[in-house]
C-alpha cells in the first residue's frame, strides 16, 4: 500500500465500476462483532474486554448493548478458554469462562454466515457496523489477502470476507472496524474479488484499521487491568463516544463540529492518541496510497508539512499537528528535512514519524486526485469519504456520559470463582 519512494510506477488506471454513488453518511444500526482466539492459548482477556468496552460504547451513545449480535471464541458452552494472568510477584496464566453479556455463540463462521442471512431476511436496509478483536495472520504469497482466525480454526481471508458481503443487499452500507494483526488487507474488501486491480464493488464499504497489512499489532495480552491497554480499539472507541474504556472523558474528536463524530474523526483521534507502533489505515486512505508513485513521494515529503496540510479536512489538520508536535517537528520544514534534524529513539516515535509521512500522503493524493477530474477516480474516493463519514444510529444530540468504569484489576482477581 506504500510504493517504494525510489521506485516510481505507472499512474493507476481505474477499471470501470458500476455503482450508486453514497447520498448521505451511513448511520449503523445493525451491528455484529466477532473476536476471540483461535484457541485458549490465544484468547487473550483483553480481547474480551474489548467487547466489554464495546457494549459500554454503545451504551455511552444511547444505544442498547443487547442490539449487537456478539459471537465470540466458544462462545456459551461455559468452559474456560479466555487466557489471564493475575496480578503479584507470582503471576501466573490461568483461564476462565467468558463474561460477556448476551453473547449469542461462538465466533465461527457458520455463525458469521448465518447473521448474514438472517440479516438478508430481516433487516436488509439497515446500515452495518462489523467489528472484529482477535487475531489475523498474513499471507505470504499475497497481501491482499490475509486472514482473520476464528474459534476452532476457522479462518476468513479477504477474498471471501467480500464475497460472503455480497449476500446483503448491494444498497446495504457496510462499514468494519478490525484491530487484528496485518489488519489492513481488509481495505480490499470494496474491491472484486479483493483484487485492487478489479473495480468496486456496488456495495458500498468503507472499513478502518489498526495497521497496515504487513505489520502485527498491539493490544493481545493477558493482563488484568486496563489502565494499561495501548491499542486501535481503546483509541477508537474513546474517539468515537468520547469516553475512554476506564470510564472518564476524553476531548472531542467531533473536528468538523457538526455535533457527531464520524468513523473518520475516530479513527484520527486513534491515530494521536494510540502511542503505539501500530499504523492506523482506512480504506479512502489505502486507495489513495495505492496510488502513490515516486514523484508524488518526493513532492509532498519535500515540501514544507504546513504547505501540505492545508488543503485537508479538518480531522486530518488535527492528525498532523498533533503528530508535528510530539515529534517535535517544525511545520515550516519538510518531512525528509525534519527526518534528518530530529533524533527517532522509541520505536512508538518512529511510528509516530510513519504516520504522520502518510497523512501528508493521504492530503497530498486526495488533492491530485481531485485535481485531476477524473470521474472514476473521484467517484470511487467519495463514496469511500462519504461512508467513512458515517457514524452509529444514537439519537441525535445524543451528548456521550461517562459510564461506570470497569472493575479494578483488585477486584477482578478476587473474583475468579469460575477461573481454572
């Protein structure tokens, strides 16, 4: 997704799509997480508490946690699968049985499929929102088309990922949030057969990312308390709501001030609040650095950061700010002089350093591609922004509350009764 900055390519020739474009941004009020390990030695209790913290989100927002289909590792056959280490000089890895309330089953993908089909039937125009906390593995012959584990070795690659979609209405927006490992290959989701070199598909998808498709993520341990977690979903979620997975108030992501925080706002408050070596991506984002070559690399990393910046939206602006400023950078400079000038000594700063390199990308793309006039282009990336404006279904003026935060790492220790 990032083309070598010594190798410049052809310019990229969209191959022709037949598709309505986006009207308006999806509101979701269908919602499916899946997640877990693959097996008890990967079933981390963070990932279970990412699904905590979800319904807490949902909550948060006015919405009823008990709306969301949950499928989760074995799901409720109540043995202990889920991986903890307890607290003290003598931690130690233990297991217990899952804690989630109304989770429907496992996380396999006869169930995946079945909330498909019962979606179909259903509720066919309800905008979706997919999230997914577990694992995912990389496919060393193709990027394009890693996977994600399920419980009992069940995988889903991107390829079928897409094509099982296809079973929804084609009118039916459906928007992912993924924090697995090599995440980011999921962004080929909107295309045919996964194939960035095949058109969109009618469907309109938009998704988000804890990192790029060649990269593990953070955030899959088996500690207790989680004052401590670092990770996309804790980030993306407190910027979405407005309330971090303890329980307190973070500052708005709501950029654009229109009195809603978009996917997209939430995902650029991860993007700075995330002090990992993670690299956030989205699908608008992937296309547009799928599009980079060498010459445009040059260009916008030569230039001086507040000249490139300008011509971004308003949570983009925030993202690089924010990223000039812990870096420690000078607006009025370049990427690559800045680079040269400013010693990187923590993996999380270099990181910090990438991401801000491909938010400079993203504005600097986005503005040739507009520039350009292509009408294939263009209406590709704007309904891919129009769905990543996208947000959940809350009532409108719905104001985020701080909901009650969840039990102390103390308390959670003492009460293991169904731990093994």
């Amino acid at each position: 997704m990032d083309p070598a900055y010594e190798d410049p390519e052809p310019e990229v020739s969209d191959p022709e799509a037949v598709f309505e474009p986006l009207r308006t941004p999806p509101r979701a009020s269908s919602f499916l997480v899946l997640g877990g390990g693959g097996e008890p030695a990967s079933n981390e209790i963070a990932l279970e508490k990412n699904v905590l913290y979800f319904q807490r989100t949902l909550r948060s927002l006015g919405l009823a946690p008990e709306s969301a289909s949950i499928y989760f590792a074995n799901g409720t056959d109540g043995k202990a699968t889920v991986r903890y280490r307890a607290t003290g000089k003598s931690a130690h890895d233990s297991f217990k049985s899952l804690e989630i309330p109304h989770l429907k089953g496992a996380a396999t993908l006869e169930h995946f499929l079945e909330w498909l089909e019962d979606k179909a039937r259903n509720a066919p125009e309800r905008p979706v929102f997919l999230y997914f906390t577990g694992h995912g593995g990389m496919n060393g012959n193709n990027l394009n088309n890693n996977h994600l584990a399920l419980w009992d070795s069940d995988t889903l690659t991107v390829r079928a990922f897409g094509l099982f979609l296809g079973r929804l209405p084609s009118t039916t927006p459906v928007v992912t949030m993924m924090s697995q490992c090599y995440s980011g290959s999921f962004a080929n989701f909107i295309y045919q057969d996964a194939n960035p070199r095949r058109p969109v598909v009618a469907q309109p998808r938009c998704g988000f990312f804890a990192t790029v498709e060649y990269l593990p993520s953070v955030g899959c341990t088996p500690e207790v308390d989680e004052a401590d977690y670092r990770d996309y979903s804790s980030s993306f979620f407190a910027g979405l709501a407005g309330v971090s997975r303890t329980g307190s108030a973070v500052a708005s992501a709501d950029h654009d001030g229109d009195g809603r925080v978009s996917y997209a706002e939430a995902h650029a408050f991860a993007k700075v609040d995330g002090e990992t070596t993670d690299l956030p991506i989205s699908t608008s984002e992937a296309w547009l650095q799928q599009r980079v070559r060498g010459a445009d690399m040059r260009a916008f990393l030569s230039k001086p950061i507040l000249d490139v910046s300008r011509t971004g939206r308003p949570e983009q602006r925030y993202v690089v700010e924010s990223l000039v400023r812990r870096l420690r950078f000078i607006a009025e400079r370049s990427w690559l002089d800045n680079l040269q000038a400013v010693e990187l000594k923590t993996a999380e700063s270099e990181a910090d350093a990438m991401r801000l390199r491909m938010e400079l990308l993203n504005i600097g793309m986005e503005h040739k591609v507009r520039a350009s006039g292509s009408a294939p282009a263009l209406a590709v990336l704007d309904r891919l922004l129009q769905c990543e404006r996208g947000s959940w279904d809350s009532p409108p003026g719905r104001t985020p509350a701080p909901v009650p935060s969840p039990p102390s790492a103390a308390s959670q220790d003492h009460d293991k009764g169904n731990a093994t």
